[in-house]
C-alpha cells in the first residue's frame, strides 16, 4: 500500500492529492458495503441472511449495537426480534415491539431511516413493496459521531437489499412448505 499524495510514489500532493485520495476512499467504502448487500443476496437461509444483514449494518455504519424485529405472521403491528448483536438488553429493546404504539410509529411508517436521541441511535424501517417488514435500531458507533445524512443514504441502501433478501428467503420457505405437502 501506499498513499496516492505521497511524493516518494510520484503522486499529487496538496489539495488535488488530498481530495483524489478521500474519493478513492470513499469508492473502496462504498464497493465493500455493495460486496456485503450482494452477499445478503445470495444468501437462501434465514437465520444466515439475518446474521448477514446485522454484520453488514454494524460494519458499514460503525454501530456497537444492532437490534432487528421482524414483522410476526399473525399480526403486521407487532413485530418479532431476530436478531441482535452488542451490549442490548433484551428487556430495556423488548423481545416483541407494536409498531403503532411506540413514540417513532409516525416516523417508522414513512419508511426512511431517522436518527433518534440526538443523533446517537438510528432506527431503519425495512420495506418490501412499501410493506413495513422489519425495523432495525443501531445504537452508538464506534468514535461516538453522531449519524449524520450520509448514514441515513447507507442505511436505506442496506435495508432495501435487506428486505430484497428476506423476501426471497420467505418465498422459498413457503414454496417448500408447499411442495413438503404434495
């Protein structure tokens, strides 16, 4: 490796230098978060797919914590948790969330991702043809920077694979179950 503005490798150095090598970081950054979406893609196992979707948001976000609920079969208010990861208290987050009930419903059903307590948490409503099927909540990143409008646009981008992924993987669930009955 060596860094592009470096004058020892023949590279610009000042601005143009400066500015050349954050857009190539940034590129990198982006390629790595589309390689994981991708990833999420292919992945046909739920309890995978989901392992898959919270690493991906903790590592392209820098959260500490993510919590994901998944809408229960039986009732599209109440959503199920599947999946968490970090320092969470399960009784402080609730095993089961009613969407219509909770203080952010207004804002859960626009279906973009907000940053709640000042910035420091991030709930990313995950919609499938603009049925609400999910909701994560990532808690504090890592260097405690508040999340901020380019986060907000990477978290959508993740959720919206997210809900591409988890809806084939429950097409597939229900085609076997169907073909386990013939």
């Amino acid at each position: 490796w060596f860094i592009w503005g470096s004058r020892s490798h023949g590279g610009l150095d000042g601005p143009v230098g400066d500015r050349l090598l954050e857009e190539n970081l940034e590129y990198y950054s982006m390629m790595s978060m589309y390689q994981q979406c991708l990833g999420m893609m292919s992945t046909q196992d739920e309890e995978k797919l989901l392992t898959q979707i919270t690493e991906t948001f903790v590592n392209v976000l820098g959260a500490e914590s993510c919590v994901i609920w998944l809408v229960s079969p039986s009732d599209p208010d109440e959503m199920l948790i599947a999946s968490v990861r970090g320092a969470i208290g399960i009784d402080r987050e609730g095993s089961r969330l009613f969407v219509s009930s909770s203080d952010t419903a207004e804002e859960v059903w626009k279906g973009e991702p907000f940053a709640v307590a000042s910035g420091t948490s991030l709930l990313v409503p995950i919609l499938h043809q603009e049925n609400l099927i999910g909701l994560v909540k990532l808690g504090e990143r890592n260097g405690r920077n508040p999340y901020g409008e380019r986060e907000l646009h990477i978290a959508r981008v993740i959720a919206d694979y997210a809900a591409a992924a988890l809806n084939t993987v429950d097409r597939l669930g229900r085609i076997e179950k169907i073909s386990l009955r013939d």
